[in-house]
C-alpha cells in the first residue's frame, strides 16, 4: 500500500477510544450517548471487514454526491470501498440501547469502529467490544434507473438524509482554485479528478435536461424526499456565461416550474450581495446555505483565503444577515465545518478554546434569528490542509471528540437561548429520529 494520509489518531487502539468516548459519555451526561458516538463514526471514519463490505454493496451505496468525505483516496482502496461502502448506515440497540442514530460513512480503513458481518446480521465493533447492529438503507427503485442519456440517475440525483435530501451537485468543480484560493479543508476540485480516473461517470456540469428527467422519476416513484439541495463549486467568475446566482437560479426555476412545491428547494452557495440573492429567491428557493465555513477572523483568513479575498469575511456576515430579508430568518442557515478550528498549524490546541471561539460565533449569529449548522470535519487526504501536511512529512489528525461534544453543547444551548425553532428542511428533529447525517446538531434538539 502507498503511504497512508491517515493519522495516528484515525488509525487508534480501540481500547483507548473507548475509554474516551465513555470518559465523554459521563462528563456530557447531559447529551445523548448516540449523538457522541455519531460525531466520533464522522471525525475518525469506519472501516469494514470484507464480507460486511460485500453484503454491503447490494445495498443504497455511497455516491460520492459532492466531496470525498473518505480519510483515503480510492487508489488506496484495496477492497474497493468506493464502489461498495454504504451512503449511510443506521446503528441501533446495543449494551446501551442506542436509539436509531443515522451516520454518513466516511471509509477509513484503519477506523478501530469497524462493520462486520456476524451471522447475517452487521455489527458495529470497536477491538472485541460488540457496540449495535446496523442497518442500511434498501437501495430505493428509482437509483436502478438510467436516463435516457445512459447516466445511472444516482450520478444524476444521488438522495442522502435516509432518502429525505436530493442533493444536486450540479457544478462538480470550483472556481476557487489552488492553495491560494480554495478552502483549505475542501477536496472538491480533487475529488472530481479522482472520481473521473476511477471512472465514475462525473460530469463538470450536470445538464438541466437531465436533473429533470432524474427528478421526473424520483416524483413518480418516491415518497421519501422532502427536499432538494443545489449546490457545487463558488462561481467567482462566470459559468456558461452566467453569474452564480444566475447558474443555480436557473436550475431552481427549471425544477419549481416543472414540478411547484414538490419539494422544499435550497441551495448552498457563496454569500452573495443582495440583488444576486433575489435571483434564488425568484427562481423559487426557499432556503439558503451561504456557508461562512470558520468563525474566527485569523483562521477564517489561512483556512478560507478566496473568500477572504473575494468577498471578506466582514462583509460575508453582514451579507447573511442581510439575506433575512430576502428569505426570512429562519431559512437562512449558514454552515460552518466543525473541527477545522483545531486543524494544524495555525488552529487552536485546546478544544476548550475552539469551542468558546466557535460559541462566540453561534451567539452573534443565532442573537439576530440566524441558525448556523455544521458539517463534521474529517480530514481529507486530497485536501489542501492535508496535503500540505503529509508533504512536510506531518500529520493532520481530526479534531478530538472532546472538542464535538463541546460543541454539541454550546450548540444546542446557544438554540434554546435564543428560542429559535427547529431548522427547516432536515427532517425530524431529537435523538432516535434525526436523518440528518453529516453531524448531530439535529439530534441534540431537546422536543
Ligand atoms: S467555496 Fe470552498 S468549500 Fe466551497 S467548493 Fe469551493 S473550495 Fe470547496
């Protein structure tokens, strides 16, 4: 095997990483157990034994809908995860009788959390330590279609969120380009390559036509999704002749012309000034996702130079809020990654530390009606926060669990401070019935 860009930390002795979750689990006797043992499965990745993996495949697989999200690249895949690990798995029961917790998967095989196949039935392990069952997501009637183009319609309108969110990444690529403009912890521009020499059918830019048809079939055969998500990379400069708002514009107003109110429309994109955001909003947008990625003002500068440069993070923020009235509070929902604030070199150490810098951000938000969520960070090998590393022969290890649980905290907190309601367009809300699968914020809300 090549040299891994996996850290110490993400490879660990299972012994110790259940000794910390249970540390955890004791001092922040307050949240979940599940939501904790979630934002560990989505920081440190999972790996599987073989036959898990191949049972696995017949299943709702991982559909690479925008980044990696995995802790190798494929060349370093040996059991070809990347065509048969699953989108997102269930785990339920156990000694704790965990209730039903739903987790992105994230391939790491040298995760000591591990899916194995033990009579019939897969298991989550740590070491010898037998955590829940796990159950996975049937593969749905309309991802065994073709358009009539030839492209399977999961490349098309892959669903995450247990079926819930269609996620159009309509753009497969940034304009924000190189160490000097992209986000540091984003791997979206390398992804795209290493998907295209694998030979998944990526295209740069998917056509209208196609996310039509695509959705045509969905409509006719799913009950499940509620939303769909237009998204990809920042557009700095213009894309088929359009600016960025007038490029994902006008995939919402194809889609809500064709099928009004189906679905609940949004859209992740850059923060953008006021008359530009009027196009989603007149294209028939409901919510939108002008992600801010980092609060603090030194970091946000090393980690997210091309929005720095661009824009500022200044009048970023002050174009959130400004946003509101465009959409009204609470369909402005900006994300941040969770975890990059303790990313090396130039990070915080202490997650103590991370944390207050982190709350400090949530309250300014969250006190002018405005809901950040998060993604949790995983470091990913193609990214330039990890690339930069392994070349000085370093590491980039996640950040600790101690630092999510943290944040999970001040989170949830700084939302029943500020009486906000529950966030639109992710499901149901509470342990045991959130879907949304990249982080936990939606399983802490106390209902
Ligand atoms: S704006 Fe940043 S996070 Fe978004 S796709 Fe571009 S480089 Fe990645």
């Amino acid at each position: 095997m090549a040299q891994s860009a996996v850290s110490d930390a993400t490879r660990g002795d299972a012994g110790e990483l259940l000794k910390e979750l249970e540390r955890l689990s004791d001092v922040f006797d307050d949240l979940p157990r599940e939501a904790l043992l979630k934002e560990d499965l989505l920081r440190i990745g999972i790996s599987f034994d073989l036959d898990a993996l191949r049972f696995c495949a017949s299943f709702k697989s991982k559909s690479y809908f925008i980044f990696s999200f995995d802790m190798i690249p494929i060349e370093q895949m040996e059991q070809e995860e990347n065509l048969r690990a699953p989108e997102e798995i269930r785990f339920h029961g156990g000694e704790f009788g965990y209730r039903p917790t739903t987790v992105s998967v994230r391939v790491n095989p040298y995760s000591p959390y591990r899916i194995s196949l033990e009579e019939g039935t897969l298991t989550l392990t740590a070491g010898t330590t037998s955590l829940a069952e796990v159950e996975l997501l049937p593969v749905p009637e309309y991802y065994k279609r073709k358009l009539s183009t030839g492209q399977p319609l999961n490349e098309v309108a892959p669903t995450i969120e247990w079926g819930y969110l269609i996620y159009l990444t309509v753009y497969r690529k940034c304009q924000y380009f190189g160490f000097k403009e992209e986000c540091l912890f984003c791997d979206i521009n390398e992804n795209y390559r290493q998907q295209i020499a694998a030979g998944r059918p990526y295209q740069t830019v998917k056509p209208i036509e196609e996310v039509l048809e695509a959705l045509a079939i969905i409509d006719e055969t799913d009950e499940i999704s509620r939303a769909y998500t237009l998204t990809g990379g920042s557009v700095t400069r213009k894309l088929r002749g359009m600016l960025e708002a007038e490029f994902y514009g006008s995939y919402a107003r194809a889609i809500e012309e064709r099928f009004p109110g189906r679905w609940i429309g949004k859209v992740v994109a850059q923060a953008l000034p006021e008359d530009e955001q009027k196009i989603f909003k007149d294209c028939g947008v409901q919510i939108y996702h002008p992600n801010y990625e980092i609060w603090d003002a030194r970091l946000f500068e090393k980690i997210c130079p091309g929005k720095q440069d661009y824009v500022g993070r200044e009048e970023w923020h002050r174009r959130i809020i400004a946003g509101t009235k465009i959409f009204g509070h609470e369909n402005v929902i900006p994300n941040f990654v969770a975890g990059i604030e303790m990313s090396a070199p130039h990070g915080f150490t202490d997650p103590q530390e991370a944390v207050a810098s982190t709350a400090e951000g949530l309250d300014w938000f969250m006190s002018q009606g405005v809901c950040p969520r998060f993604t949790v960070w995983c470091p990913e090998p193609l990214s330039p926060l990890v690339k930069g590393r392994r070349d000085e022969g370093l590491e980039q290890p996640p950040a600790p669990l101690e630092y999510h649980a943290r944040l999970l905290r001040a989170w949830r907190d700084c939302h029943a401070r500020h009486r906000l309601p529950v966030p639109p367009g992710y499901g149901p809300a509470g342990t045991g019935k959130a879907i949304f699968s990249v982080s936990s914020f939606m399983d802490v809300i106390q209902v």
